[in-house]
C-alpha cells in the first residue's frame, strides 16, 4: 500500500494538479511528483522536514489488531458479495426459484414450457402426456414417474420436470402463470466424474484425509457420485438432518469446514500438498534430531575430556572445523528421502519426544567419544596434537556417517538416502581423512595419525554405527511421534 501526503501549504494550482495526478499515480512524471510535495531529487531540508513533522505527524500505518473468529465471522457474513447472493437467493425462493419459466411462439401460438426440480413441476401440473401424444390425469402417472425419477437419481443423474400449457396470447408471465400444465416428461442431465478421481479421493483416504462434500444435489445422486469416485457407504446429510442437528452436534460439523481453497479443480494438488507438507516436516524433524543428539554428545564429550585431561581436547579453530564439517551434511537433509510410513500419517512437533532422542543418541555417541579417548590415551599413547586430530577425525567420521542411520526409522540398510546427502557425507568423511595429511592440516594444528590409529578408529565407527541402530529400534519400540 502507497501513500501520499501532501503538506498543508500547498498552492491551489499545485494541488489540483496533484488531486489529477493521483487519478493516474502510476503514470506521474517525477518532476510533478516532486513539485506537489515541494521537495527535489535531494529530499527535504532538515528545518522543512522538522517542520512537516510537527504539522502533518509521522507519516506511520497504524497497528491492524487481529480479530478474533467471531468477528471474522461477521465480517464474511457481511461481504457486499455474500449480501448480495443472499438476496438474490431470498429472492428466487420468494418466487419459487425452484422452477424456471418461458414463453415461445409455436404456430402462432404462445407456449409456455416449465423446467426445475420434479417435485414443484409436478405440483403445477394437472395433466401429464404419453409417448403417443395423448393426455392422462396426473394422478394417474405420478407415482411412475416419481419411481423413475428415483431410478435415475440412484444412476447419478441430475434430473429435471418439464411442463408446458397454452397460454393464448404473448405476455409477461409469473409465478401464478404456472397452473394446470401438462407434464411432459424428465430432463436427465449426466455429468461424468473426473477421470483420475478415484485413484486421487484413495491416495487422500491413504494419507488419513477422508473427504467431505457439499453438493446442492438430492440424497440419491450424492450417494451415486460418492460410490463412483470411491467413498465407499458414503454417509449423506440432508438439509433436514442438518437442521435437525442438536446444539452440540453443530459445533462438530463447523470444526470440519475446509481450512484450504483449491484454486483448481482438481483433488491431486490437494494430495500433492499433503505429501509435500509431510516429507518437509519429516525432514525438519531429522535435521532437529541429528543437530541436537551431536551437539549434545559433543559438549557432554569435551566437559568429560576437560576434566580428564591437562590440555584442551581441541583448540578453538578446530571446534570451528568440526562445526562446519558435520553441518554440511545436514544442510542437504531438506532434499532427502522420506520413508513411506513417515508420510502415511500426520505427525506432530513434540518437545519431549526430541528430548529424549537428544539424551538417547547423544550419550550413545559420548560413550564412543570416550572409547576414542582411551584408545588415544592408552595404546597410542597421544600428546596433545595427536589426541586433538584423533579425535577430530573420529568426531567428523562417526557425526556425518551416523546420520544415514538416524535418519529413518527403519534399517539404514533398507532406506536409500537422497543423492545429495549419502554424496555430502561420503565426500566429508573422506575430507576429514585426508586433512591431517595435508598442508590445511598444519593450519589447523593436526599431525599426521600413525596406521594403527586408523583401523581402530574404523573399528569404533562401525561399532558406533552398529550401536546407533540397535539404540534406534529400541527408542522407536518404545517412543513414538
């Protein structure tokens, strides 16, 4: 939203030529925009500008306060357009809307012909023609046609009276012009389901979204259309049951009204949006459960060391490093593979279930970090710099391969991970194998690691690995989100 304010001094000729500008704003020339606010290309002076503020006031939008669902209500209630289509349908039931009439000329002479819903036809009607032309008392045929409306109704068909009757001669008609007409027989009207529609409303009952429909067709029809694109025993709700819903029962139905508007008519991009708001949600989760359980073993890991050892387990830039390099496979998880069973059904944020998957898997990957420890410590034998590149090429290995594991519930065996990622990790991971061997490793302190130390170290990752998973089956047996 634009606005334009101009100052109050502004001279007669300058505000009309404003006022006319503002009918085409977009097609101002800068120099009139300019002059109407008797400024220039290098804004105001600072005393104008002091004193525009203190006449005119901040030239602020003042704060839009929500409103509360009453109040929106309300407001829809009363949209000019929603006005507008009540009247118009208060209107066509005051003139018994139900049927729609006209008058043609046949041989000279005026006819007019009656279409609508069977019911108010019939009513109008005194007489009804056979297939030979002749006339019969309605009541004679009534109950037959009324048995073949219902047999067409069932079939899908939108079905539709027409009547006519003689009027003598041309003139304007009303609703009292409709008596003692002859029926001439049903008007049934197909209207084929949407090719697809079936497999769309199946794929949607799959994912836990089941179908409601409002349709201004009879009972019979809706029921038809239902089975077709496959709701099986549709249950329908007539406008007589739903008047004749109890006060709490309302509230039910009104919870249950559409929270999104297809822009197409068309059910896939429905099911499109659910299983893409699934899979994004999905992998959220993974990167909050992967972030969280190794930032939490990290720092449980270096307190432990900390107070074991006389010397920082890892200097500050090599902190850094280990931050960056874990954090690249997880920056790629948006574009990963969901397991089917992650998209089946809706899931929720749960605070305390990634609480305990952080204490769960953090403190499996400290016990490893420990491990490490030792191994550097006792049987190598490590200073300062071999035990800092020990354990940062053990941190980096172990964080970026365990995130293949974590992140599905079932075997990691079994669920291929997205291209992106399972790539990411693997180029890390041989990264971080190869930095103390190079001269980036000088930079930041490592020392080049004796062989022994990197068959054990391939040891404790599969083992770390093969701990992950076993911890996996049984978190996801006994916690579930």
């Amino acid at each position: 939203m634009r606005v334009l304010k101009f100052p109050r001094s502004m001279t007669p000729d300058a505000a009309a030529s404003a006022s006319d500008g503002l009918r085409s704003f977009w097609s101002m020339p800068t120099e009139d925009v300019l002059s109407g606010l008797q400024s220039s290309p290098s804004g105001l002076a600072a005393d104008t500008a002091a004193e525009r503020l203190a006449s005119s006031g901040p030239n602020l939008l003042g704060e839009r306060k929500r409103s509360d669902t009453p109040t929106l209500l309300l407001r829809q209630v009363t949209s000019p357009l929603v006005l507008l289509l009540i009247a118009a349908a208060v209107l066509s039931f005051a003139l018994q809307g139900a049927t729609n009439g006209i008058i043609i000329l046949l041989d000279g002479r005026a006819v007019l012909i009656t279409k609508g819903a069977l019911k108010n036809v019939l009513d109008v009607c005194t007489m009804c023609e056979q297939a030979d032309g002749t006339t019969i008392p309605l009541t004679e045929a009534r109950e037959g046609i009324e048995r073949r409306f219902v047999e067409l109704s069932a079939e899908g068909y939108r079905t539709l009276g027409v009547a006519v009757r003689e009027t003598g001669s041309p003139g304007p008609i009303d609703r009292n012009s409709e008596h003692d007409m002859i029926f001439l027989g049903l008007l049934a009207l197909e209207d084929p389901t949407k090719p697809g529609i079936a497999a769309t409303i199946t794929a949607l009952r799959q994912l836990g979204v089941y179908l409601k429909v409002i349709t201004g067709d009879n009972l019979l029809v809706a029921t038809s259309v239902g089975e077709r694109v496959g709701v099986t025993h549709p249950r329908v709700l007539t406008g007589t049951a739903l008047r004749a819903l109890s006060d709490d029962a309302l509230p039910v139905v009104a919870e249950e009204a559409a929270d999104i508007v297809l822009l197409e008519p068309d059910l896939a991009v429905l099911e499109a949006g659910v299983r893409e708001g699934r899979r994004t949600f999905s992998n959220t989760l993974k990167y909050v459960f992967m972030a969280t359980s190794a930032n939490f073993g990290n720092m449980f890991s270096m307190a432990g060391a900390s107070l074991l050892l006389s010397f920082l387990p890892l200097l500050p830039k090599q902190i850094l490093l280990t931050n960056l390099l874990t954090d690249l496979p997880e920056l790629t998880i948006s574009s990963d593979r969901v397991d089917a069973d992650m998209i089946e059904r809706p899931r929720r944020w749960d605070i305390g279930f990634i609480r305990r998957f952080m204490l769960t898997f953090g403190l499996v990957s400290s016990v490893f970090d420990y491990l490490t420890f030792g191994v550097l410590l006792w049987i190598l034998q490590a200073g300062p710099a071999e035990f800092r590149t020990g354990w940062f090429v053990e941190s980096v290995v172990s964080a970026t391969l365990v995130v293949l594991v974590v992140r599905t519930r079932g075997s990691f065996l079994r669920s291929r991970p997205g291209r992106a990622l399972l790539s990411t990790t693997l180029v890390v991971a041989a990264s971080t194998l190869a930095i103390p061997y190079t001269p980036l490793g000088t930079v930041f302190g490592f020392v080049q690691l004796p062989p022994l130390f990197l068959v054990l170290m391939g040891l404790i990752v599969l083992s770390y690995l093969a701990s992950a998973e076993l911890a996996k089956r049984w978190f996801y047996r006994r916690v579930d989100v």
